[in-house]
C-alpha cells in the first residue's frame, strides 16, 4: 500500500488555506485537545504526535507545556511545521516518518499520542492500521492515553455526502478558500477526496489548484476493535457535543 505522502507534499504550502486563519483554528485546536486530556489526568509531559502536518496541533500544544515530538510521513509538512514552530520560538521536535514503523524513529516513551484530522483513515486496510496501533502502543508508558480524531463515517456512510462545500475567507482582492469532492466506492468502504484550495489576486483573478486521495470510511466499531486487537484497553468515544472537538474523538490506553 501506498502512502498519501505525495498529496500531502503538494499541500504543506497551502494547508493554511484551509482556514480563515490558521494559528489562530490551530491555537483552539491545542485548548480544546490540552482539555481533554486534562480530563484524562495528563496536564503535561511527553507528547507525540504522530501524523503532525503542518503543526495544527503540535504546535499549540508545545505553546501549552507539553514536550512535544511531531512525526508525519509527509517531508514537506514536516518542514513546513519546523518553519511554523521556529517563526512562533516554539520547541518541537519534528521528524519525518510512517505512522506504521513511529516506534523505531522515536526516543523514550511518551505520556500520550495523538492522531488529529482524519489521518489514520489514510490507512487503507485491517493489516496496516493493526501496525500502525501496535507500533503507536509501543510508543506509550504503561497506561500512557492514544487520543484520535477522525470523521462520522458512520453517519456518513448512510448519507454518502457528494464532498465538502467550498469556503471563503478574508477581503476582497486577497481572498482564499477552499472545497471538497468526494466519489464513494460502491460499498461505502471508501472515499476518494478531491481537495480544492483557490486564491485571489489583488486584480480579482482566482487561481484553483486540486488534489486527490483515498480514505477509508472507518466506522467506530472497526476502529475499536483494532485497538483493542493491538493491545489497547479502555477505548472510549467522544463525540463532538461532549467534547466540543469538531470530529468525534477516540480515547485508548496502552
């Protein structure tokens, strides 16, 4: 299996188009996820974040006292978020490498290790995923927290959305946005999504570039019991009215 490396290179340059302003969506990323883990009893220590990009969420957690380590298969991300982190005097260590081989590129153990933004659903079957958790398992203290975010794909499987709509953000002449396209597999298991982001010149002229990817539509009760097939114990769901995240959460202990 491939990896989404290449459609991620393409957009470390422009991931910030995805918001109206990026630090500051990344700044109530890190509150609302340092939230919930202070919940879980963990207000500090070693953090990983293992599919990191650009930083939305390393980075603020740094900002908020977590020794944080960021990794993500992605070369480009992972420059972008060391410039991100080095413009912002904010200590990360970022480093290049698979979800699925994280153990053997990471020091020590860690307190807790995130997964934001529907990245693991970039993992496309039962076996690689298995070794992605297993490998993020033996990255964690014992009863060290695997906090992931990912999209309702049970609810979005029943209704099988044709993509994301497109977005706008900021004044006219310097504008930016962006949308989505998404084309499901017959059986739902699957969606490739064409990612769209669009700027504006100060002429009025737009510029739009794309990008495609597959993910798999996870359903929680295949996540869980993946987790629990890697070695993980009490798997918990937040769903985003209890936990004011944007995507439901799952809570894991090694």
């Amino acid at each position: 299996m491939g990896t989404p490396a290449p459609f991620y290179d393409a957009l470390a340059s422009e991931y910030h188009l995805l918001f109206g302003h990026w630090w500051s969506a990344a700044q109530w990323h890190g509150r609302v996820v340092a939230d919930i883990l202070a919940q879980q009893g963990i207000t500090g220590g070693r953090l990983l974040d293992c599919t990191c990009g650009i930083g939305t969420q390393a980075l603020p957690l740094a900002r908020l006292g977590y020794r944080v380590t960021a990794t993500d298969v992605s070369h480009a991300a992972v420059d972008r978020a060391r410039v991100e982190a080095a413009a912002r005097g904010i200590a990360v260590d970022a480093q290049v490498c698979d979800v699925r081989d994280v153990r053997d590129h990471v020091d020590g153990t860690f307190d807790v290790v995130i997964s934001c933004d529907n990245a693991l659903p970039h993992l496309l079957t039962d076996e690689h995923l298995r070794r992605a958790l297993r490998s993020v398992r033996a990255c964690l203290r014992p009863a060290g927290l695997m906090l992931v975010s990912l999209r309702d794909y049970d609810a979005l499987r029943l209704t099988r959305p044709d993509g994301v709509p497109i977005s706008v953000h900021g004044d006219a002449g310097a504008r930016h946005g962006s949308g989505q396209a998404w084309r499901w597999s017959a059986d739902a298991e699957y969606v490739d999504i064409e990612l769209f982001t669009f700027t504006e010149d100060a002429a009025g002229s737009w510029q739009a570039r794309s990008a495609t990817t597959r993910c798999r539509a996870l359903t929680r009760a295949a996540l869980e019991s993946l987790l629990q097939s890697a070695g993980f114990t009490a798997v918990e769901w937040l769903m985003p009215e209890v936990s004011g995240y944007y995507q439901p959460i799952v809570l894991a202990r090694a």
